[in-house]
C-alpha cells in the first residue's frame, strides 16, 4: 500500500478549456472524482503550486501536482474473523463470505462484521473507503464478494460494476414452478409503507434487470441460475417476489412456505425451518484492475441449501 501519492502532470492542450477536477478525472484515472474533488479543495492538489478550486478552468500548460497522505477511513475496530478468501494478491482478495455475516457496521452491527474482519486480516484497508467493499452481501445471503486493497483497483471496480461488465450469479431456490427462464426489468426503491423493504415501482426507482434460468424443478419449488445486470438492494429478493415466486426461506418478501401436496414430514419441517433467503452469489467474474486479465470464481453451494435441496429431490 502507498501512503504517500506524489504526482506531477503537464495539462495537454487539448484539456484547455476544461475544469480542473474533469481534467484532474482524465489525467488521474486511478482515483474516483470524488477524491480528486476531495484533494483540490484540500490543496493536496495544486495548479502550479497554488491552490484551485474544482470549477475552475484550465488553459493547457498548467503544472498539477498532486501530494495527498492516505488516511485512515472511519473508527472501525479490526477484529479476527475466520474468512474464507478465495484468491489474494496485492490489488485485490475475494471471499465466500457464509449466511448470518453482516457485512458493514451499521446501528444494529456496530462490530463482528465482514468489514472488522477485514481491518484485521489486512490493516491497509483502513485508508480505502468502505475497507475497499465495492458491494455487498445481504446479511443472509451467501457467496462471493470482491474487495478492493487499494484505491485504483477500487475506482477500477467500481467503474466495472457501473458498465455492468462484472458478472455476478446466483443460485436462488423460490416457491412454485417455473417452466422457463426469463428476465425482469423493473425498477426497484424504498417501499412507500415499510421503510425496511424495497419494492417494485412505477416511478422514482432505480433500473433494475435480473435474468434467470431454470437449474431444476421440484412439484412446488424451482431452483434458478439469477444473473445481475444491476445491483440494487435485495434486487433478486424483490424481483423473485414481484413474479410471485418469492425465494425460500425470505422472511421479509417470502411470506408463508410453500408446501407440495402430499410432502412428507420431514420436507415440511425443511422446508418451515430454512432460517434464510435461499440465495447464494455462486459465480464472480471480472478484469483485474492491474493486469487487465479475466478472471473468474465459483463458490460451491452451502451446506444448509445443499441439504433442503436433497430433501426435496428425495420427496
């Protein structure tokens, strides 16, 4: 990790015109606006020598140069945790975070999350924002995840999930059956009653597009193969639920199991005990920030939903 960034950059002519922190974006592609609004203002990032301000206009020539401390992110306690990381190297780790792990600190989780895991794992991750979390993992949901260790490969991965050229799948058991796979396109915000639930609307949401593919069928359950094309909150969740075939075990958009007729005792207590959204991020693919190559991940199905699934194949 560096800690101390030192650049010196000539404004090429054909920035003239430009404001400082759209050309400071284009010639320091490595760090997010933000950040480089964050250094100008602070006067971490000078136009020959003097302070400037984010709207101010370049004439081509001008000398920027850029010394900026990176400094710690938030109070956040490093804690031990057991992780269980799949591939690490300098740039970037990933992990197949388990169900029942929150992954950021919030009111209710102040510590024991992912992200104090991380802070011990690698002390580092205190001088990126969110630890160098890019997105997240419902609580209940397990699978893949991707963290940055540094902030160009975190800008680098950010930028790869705003294009939508990270590939993120999932295995999710629902209720019914469905015959074919499909996708859903509907726009997904805050439920106008319950502040705790995101829903399909009609308008104000945010564009959301989840495909899915038919894996296996049971008499009253599917388990599908979800692709994210966006990444809303509880996005599979809710679109699951808006076609009527709720996810396994959702406590929030899943409302009463689903129960096959004729289903023996020991599927139905499977089946009313699940204590989590059936869901799991199975695959993960994307271009490594620094080498540009494609890489790829499986996580293997956990054993709580490897389990419900023997039961309803043995009924």
């Amino acid at each position: 990790m560096i800690d101390q960034l030192e650049l010196d950059i000539q404004v090429p002519a054909h920035l003239a015109g430009h404001r400082l922190d759209q050309a400071a974006a284009e010639l320091i592609p490595d760090y997010s606006r933000a950040r480089l609004q964050s250094w100008i203002k602070g006067g971490q990032l000078t136009v020959n020598g003097a302070q400037a301000k984010p709207k101010d206009k370049l004439f081509g020539g001008e000398q920027l140069r850029l010394r900026a401390e990176l400094e710690p992110q938030g109070e956040w306690l490093a804690q031990p945790l057991d992780l269980d990381i799949v591939y690490e190297d300098e740039t970037l780790l990933v992990l197949n975070k388990p169900a029942g792990l929150v992954v950021h600190p919030a009111a209710g989780n102040p510590d024991n999350t992912l992200l104090n895991g991380l802070l011990h794992h690698c002390p580092d991750l205190e001088k990126i924002p969110r630890a160098g979390i890019v997105h997240r993992l419902d609580k209940d949901t397990s699978g893949l995840m991707v963290v940055a260790k540094t902030l160009p490969a975190q800008t680098s991965l950010v930028d790869q999930l705003k294009e939508r050229s990270v590939s993120r799948q999932y295995d999710a058991l629902v209720q019914g059956t469905i015959t074919a796979g499909g996708t859903v396109d509907a726009a997904i915000g805050r439920h106008r009653q319950n502040r705790l639930k995101m829903a399909v609307l009609d308008f104000g949401g945010k564009e959301a597009i989840t495909h899915y593919r038919v894996q296996e069928r049971f008499p009253a359950h599917t388990l599908l193969r979800c692709k994210l094309e966006t990444g809303r909150t509880h996005q599979i969740r809710v679109h699951m639920a808006h076609i009527r075939h709720p996810l396994v075990g959702d406590p929030l958009y899943g409302g009463r199991p689903k129960l096959p007729r004729d289903a023996s005792a020991a599927l139905i207590g499977a089946l009313q005990q699940f204590p989590r959204q059936a869901l799991h991020a199975a695959e993960l693919a994307l271009i490594h920030p620094q080498s540009g190559e494609e890489m790829h991940w499986c996580a293997p199905m956990p054993a709580d939903m490897l389990q419900l699934l023997a039961q309803l194949r043995a009924d």
